[in-house]
C-alpha cells in the first residue's frame, strides 16, 4: 500500500486514510473480541466505517454538516465519534495515533495467527493431494 496521508488532501488522499483507519481498526483486539457476537456485528462494523470515514474527512477539512451529507447520518453521529464519544469513535483514534507513531501495520492477535497459519497448512496439504492425483491421472491418460 503507498504511503497512508495521515493529513489528507483531496478524495484519494481520504479513501487511502479512510481505509487504513478501517482496516486497522477492524484486526484490533478490541473489535475482534465485539465482532464475536453476531448480534453485535452488524453495527459495530457499520460504526467503525463511520467513525473511520469521518475522521478522515475531516483532518481534510471538511466540515461537520458535509461529512454528515456524505455518509448519510446526522451530524450529531459525525460529532459523536469525532469527539470520542462512541466506542468506534475512540478507537479510530486510538488507531490514528497508531497510524502516526508506526505507519500503517495490521497485526492478527496471536491466536488468530495461529488458526490461520493452521488453516493454510491443511490447504496446503489438500492442494499436495490434488497435484498428485491429477498428475496420476495425467500419467496414464489414453489422449497423451
């Protein structure tokens, strides 16, 4: 990914910060452990990606009533999660500061690490046994 504009400038500049502040802040322990309750996984995505999108839009400079326009919610929502009040709010600027002090880094917690290199270690053995069958039936094809 190029360089994240940690104060952006333009539309690009704000989908790139947006992004980064989403992506980082959904593999944080934090969201994964909230995200765990179907229930609750719904709008915990859907207030991350607007505490993310309004943030970015307005280190550009955006004004309240505009990022409210654009995201299609009340401005006292914008203002709400600008100002930390909200627990996605609070975490998008927590990962803002991240953001700032590291660049941007997505780590998995350790034991979803773990289930994921589990996860590729089985399909890499699955696709091992493909490869040798389809080279069997290969070797002894009547059309070669």
């Amino acid at each position: 990914m190029s360089e994240i504009p940690v104060k952006p400038i333009g539309r690009e500049d704000i989908r790139k910060l947006e992004s980064a502040l989403l992506v980082m802040s959904l593999y944080d322990r934090e969201t994964l452990e909230a995200i765990k309750d179907p229930s609750a996984r719904v709008t915990w995505v859907d207030s991350l990606y607007i505490a993310a999108a309004a943030f970015a839009r307005e280190r550009a400079g955006m004004p309240v009533s505009k990022i409210a326009e654009e995201l299609g919610v009340t401005e006292a929502t914008v203002r709400r999660h600008l100002k930390g009040e909200t627990k996605a709010g609070q975490l998008v600027m927590r990962i803002y500061e991240r953001l700032l002090k590291e660049g941007f880094k997505v780590e998995l917690p350790p034991e979803l690490a773990e289930q994921c290199e589990a996860k590729v270690k089985e399909l890499r053995e699955k696709l091992e046994k493909v490869k040798k069958a389809l080279a069997e039936i290969l070797a002894v094809a009547p059309w070669r």
